[in-house]
C-alpha cells in the first residue's frame, strides 16, 4: 500500500516514548483468474499506538500496533453483499536511528 499520515508523542517517561497516529493508504488491487480479471485500487484509513525505547543516544527500539480500515465493493453493479476486505490488524517491530 502507499501509506501517509502523522505520529504524535503522547508520554516522554526516561527512556520510553509513546505515540498515536492515523492516516490513510491506497491499496493496488490486482487479481487474474478464469471467471474475471480484477485490477483495481481501494482507499482506507488506519490509526496506530506504539512505543519507543532508547536503547542509546540515536538508537531506539521500536512497536507499534496499526489497525487497517479498508474495504472495497468489487462488483458495484450486482447487487452481492461480496465485499473485499483488506483490513485488520498489523504489529510492526524496528529498529529506529536519530539524526
């Protein structure tokens, strides 16, 4: 997906920092199969809560949890409950480096 949005710090506590986010990814959907070819783009919002961990002065540990909101009609003209879904829940660990 082709992801944008904003983290904010909630809580600076010694070497722990917490952060919200939200924002919204474009989702290229693309399927080929004997019925019917499907090549097409969904539009959805996520928000985010996580944590860093200054392990040293520009090195920190990083998690966080984002929760995708995505969900597209296919077949707009039938009149199926037949819904793409492509949300859920994602974890995310890293390693973060400040400058």
């Amino acid at each position: 997906p082709l992801s944008g949005g904003f983290r904010y710090r909630v809580m600076e506590k010694g070497k722990g920092d917490g952060v919200l986010g939200a924002g919204a990814s474009y989702f290229l959907v693309k399927e080929i199969n004997p019925v019917e070819d499907i090549d097409t783009g969904a539009l959805g919002f996520w928000g985010l809560g996580g944590a860093y961990y200054r392990v040293s002065r520009r090195l920190f540990a990083q998690g966080t949890l984002r929760y995708h909101l995505v969900s597209k009609d296919v077949y707009p003209e039938l009149d199926l409950d037949n819904k793409l879904d492509l949300g859920g829940l994602e974890l995310r660990l890293g390693v973060a480096l400040a400058f």
